[in-house]
C-alpha cells in the first residue's frame, strides 16, 4: 500500500565524514596516493610569517581549485557552492560539516595579488609529473605532441587590426649559416645584407583580450583563441609538457624548445616522438636527427593544381644535384634564396617544343622551376621513417594517447575555453588542468595496482590467517598438524 511521506527529520545524528566518504572515491585515491605538502613549502616565501590576519591554508586553497578541474566545474562561484553541500569536498579540504568556506572573491585575489608571476602553477604540474615518475607510470622514452585550440573570452568581431614587426624564427641564425655555406659550395657570392627594417605584417587585436590570437586555420573555428601544446608520455598518456601560445603562433614554432627543457628538467632519455603533420618543417626534421631522436610525422596531401605534375614526379639526382622532369629533361641549380631553398630551373630552350609542357608550366618564359630546402635531406630522412612498420605502430597511437587526453580535458575538465584573459592566466589554467588530469589517471592507476597485489597475496593471506586461528585454539584441543596442512 501506499504510506504518506514521514516527516522530515530533525533529530540529532553523530556521523563523521570518514564514514559518509566512499573508500573508493576520486577525491580518497588521491588523498592516499598524492601528498600536497609541497605547494606549501613552495609558497611559504610569499607569506608573511609574523604579521597579518591568518591566511587561507595555500595547500587547502590550490586543493579547492584541483576539485574545480577535476570534476569540470568552470565556475569558482559554483565550486564555492558546490563544496559547501558535498561531503567528499569538506573532506579532501579537511573542513568539517560547520566550517565556512571560503568566499569566491579570495581565489581572483590571491591569484591577482600573491601568485602572479611565481610561476606556482609550473612548479604544481613539474611535481606531479616527477611523482608519476617516482611510481614508475611514465616510461620516459616514447612521447607525442599536438595542440588544442580553447576558445578565448573575447568577441571576434570587436577588433582593430595592427601593424607589428614579425618575431625572427629562433633558428634563423643557424639557417642563414646554412644557406651561406650551400652558397659557396655552389660557387655563389654571399647575399647582400638584409634590409636593416624588420618585416612587418598586419594582424588582428581583440579589444576584449589583446594577448589572444586570431586563429584561421582549414577545418577549425575562426576567432580568437589559445593553443594549448602538450606532450604526453606512451606509457599511460600522461601529461609530462604543457605549453600556451596565442593561436597566431604555429605548433612547430615551439616545440623544439618544450622538447629540451622535459629533458633538462625530468632527466628523459627521449627516443622517438609521434607527431602530426603540422610539425612536418624542416627545422623539426633537422633538431630531431641531431637529438638522435626517432621522429615519425604524419602525412599532409601537398596542393596540387589539376592538370599539373606533382612536385614528386621530379626526380632530384644527389650526385649531379640536378632535378629530372617527366620528359627527362634537367633542371639545373640556379640560386639559393635568403629563405634556405635552393631553386633549380630548366632550360627554356629545351621546354619550348616540349609535347608535354602543358602539364609542367605556363609561365611566361616557358621555365620550370623546383625548389628545394637546403635541409630537405633531414624531412627525406625522417619521412622514411613514417612508411616503416614500427613508425606505423608507433604514429597509430597517436590517437590513443594525446588526442585521447584532449578529448577528455574538454569533454570532462572543462577545456574548450579559457576562463581568462590573458596568456599567463590562460597557462595557469592549462597547467592545472594538466596537472588534475594526471592525478585522476595516476591515483586510479595506483588504486588498480594495489587491487591486483591484494589479489595476489589473498592466498597467503587466507592461509597465515588459518595458522593463526590453529595456534590461537591450540590450548582448547585443536591439533597443530592441520593447520599446517592447509598452509
């Protein structure tokens, strides 16, 4: 039959936390397994140890935003409110069911006031990382990079357009070294000096957010945005780099230089990288082979012009540095330009009764030329590798592994936008993005691995247990000898 409702209770209940916690909870495997000492020892220089109110505990502070991130909860007015009901919060914090929480406004204020500029957020990821490494989760050797775009606070029609000087790539020095020694070994005079005015180019400054990038990319959303490059391990996906750009910057421009400081500053002996095709330059190619590092890159179908050879079906002859085009003809070194490719171009005696010049050129004077960079014997080398068996295992993971971990920070973490304005709030984000979505993989890594020991060793277990009981009734006339039967 159906009862009426009881009435609410309003009778007097002795409950602890502990009890009301499930063992199994995110929030306790991470308790048990990630010690959050250090953030105070870190920022103990930024408080003042003798004067002032008593500050917000910066372990229970940074533990309140890792809940943020962790369970995809984008607003810090909402975490407030959120741990105020939720018992597992009040206990991961080690507030009791009375204690106040703390107010909104203390997060943007210790974050605008204390933190800025400590780099604090680095220093939270690095250790999370070196305590993967500690546990033996990241293998250290195999690793996979991309970039993510998130969306930036800013409205992509409120802009005004800008005339900057454009930032010299860093490799620049070492490839005018390049292009002037090819130059002499070709019998080449040095190029002229530059003009001494840097190049300039017109870009687009959000009003809202001047330090994000306005982002046109094929196949991606237009406006303003970040890119979020990360690196992560092929052991367990776990995230050992985490970098922000304006989305203007390309993904090869800073990559080289995340990949030497994870190895300066975790000790990795890096063998091969999985990359998309973006990072496919010849710089890249070039770093990679002189780190010793095993390189695979993905394939980009090159543009094409229907109608028209492809540039593969000119055939470049190392020894006699010359091109051979599809009738046989040779297309013959000419130059070397300031932007490292040499230019080889074909005879227009020879091209113009051509049966097949249709399809090779139209230009005016009926030349063909085909460049090529003075480091293209490196991409050539490292494209190879993608065509071989363990570089096809090895890119397949690709997707396992990097994709994988993008997919759950902005499916799960809340990373499809910034929640800030500007480039070193935006990082702070992603680093402790990052930095949650280690702790949840490591502690649920942790928790498996100590499950499956407690399985293997429950035999032995049951058995000492059984010894113990015949020892401890041995007075009251059990016999010994069974109880070594059963171990």
């Amino acid at each position: 039959m159906l009862k009426p409702p009881a009435p609410h209770q309003h009778c007097l209940e002795v409950v602890t936390l502990e009890e009301l916690v499930p063992v199994d909870h995110l929030l306790r495997l991470i308790d048990r397994h990630l010690p959050f000492d250090f953030i105070r020892d870190a920022t103990a220089h930024l408080y003042c140890a003798d004067n002032g109110r008593p500050a917000v505990d910066p372990v229970q502070l940074f533990k309140m935003l890792f809940i943020g991130y962790l369970f995809g909860i984008r607003s810090e007015r909402q975490l407030v409110r959120e741990i105020q009901v939720n018992v597992a919060y009040r206990w991961f914090l080690g507030l009791s069911l009375t204690d106040r929480v703390i107010d909104a406004s203390t997060f943007s204020q210790n974050r605008r006031r204390r933190f800025a500029g400590t780099g604090i957020e680095q220093t939270i990821f690095d250790r999370i990382v070196e305590a993967a490494i500690e546990h033996g989760l990241i293998g250290g050797r195999v690793f996979y990079s991309d970039s993510t775009h998130l969306k930036a606070s800013a409205n992509k029609n409120r802009h005004d357009v800008h005339r900057v000087e454009q930032t010299p790539a860093a490799y620049l020095a070492e490839l005018e070294a390049a292009v002037e020694a090819d130059r002499a070994d070709h019998g080449k005079p040095p190029l002229p000096p530059a003009d001494g005015n840097p190049p300039t180019r017109d870009i687009k400054l959000s009003r809202t957010d001047p330090e994000a990038g306005y982002m046109v990319r094929d196949g991606k959303p237009t406006g303003f945005f970040y890119l979020d490059h990360r690196t992560v391990d092929s052991q367990h996906a776990l995230i050992t780099d985490i970098h922000v750009t304006p989305a203007s910057v390309h993904d090869s421009v800073p990559y080289l230089d995340r990949l030497d400081r994870m190895r300066r500053r975790f000790g990795f002996t890096v063998g091969a990288v999985g990359l998309d095709a973006g990072y496919f330059t010849p710089a890249i190619c070039k770093g990679l082979i002189e780190r010793d590092i095993y390189g695979v890159i993905g394939y980009r179908r090159p543009n094409h012009r229907e109608g028209y050879f492809y540039k593969r079906d000119y055939v470049y002859d190392p020894e006699q540095d010359v091109y051979l085009c599809p009738n046989g003809q040779r297309l013959a070194y000419r130059t070397t330009n300031r932007q490292g490719y040499r230019e080889y171009a074909s005879s227009p005696t020879q091209c113009a009764h051509c049966p097949i010049k249709g399809q090779c050129t139209k230009s005016a004077n009926g030349v063909k030329v085909v460049i090529r960079h003075v480091w293209e014997d490196h991409k050539e080398a490292v494209d190879a590798h993608r065509l071989t068996e363990a570089g096809r295992r090895l890119y397949k993971r690709r997707k396992e592994t990097v994709e994988r971990s993008f997919a759950d920070a902005k499916e799960l973490h809340g990373h499809r936008y910034a929640r800030f304005r500007g480039l070193a709030k935006v990082r702070a984000q992603a680093l402790l993005a990052g930095a949650c979505q280690n702790m949840k993989k490591m502690a649920r890594l942790l928790a498996r691995a100590a499950a499956r020991l407690l399985r293997a060793l429950q035999p032995a277990r049951t058995a000492i247990g059984l010894f113990q009981i015949r020892l401890h009734d041995l007075a009251g006339g059990w016999l010994l000898r069974p109880a070594f039967h059963h171990v």
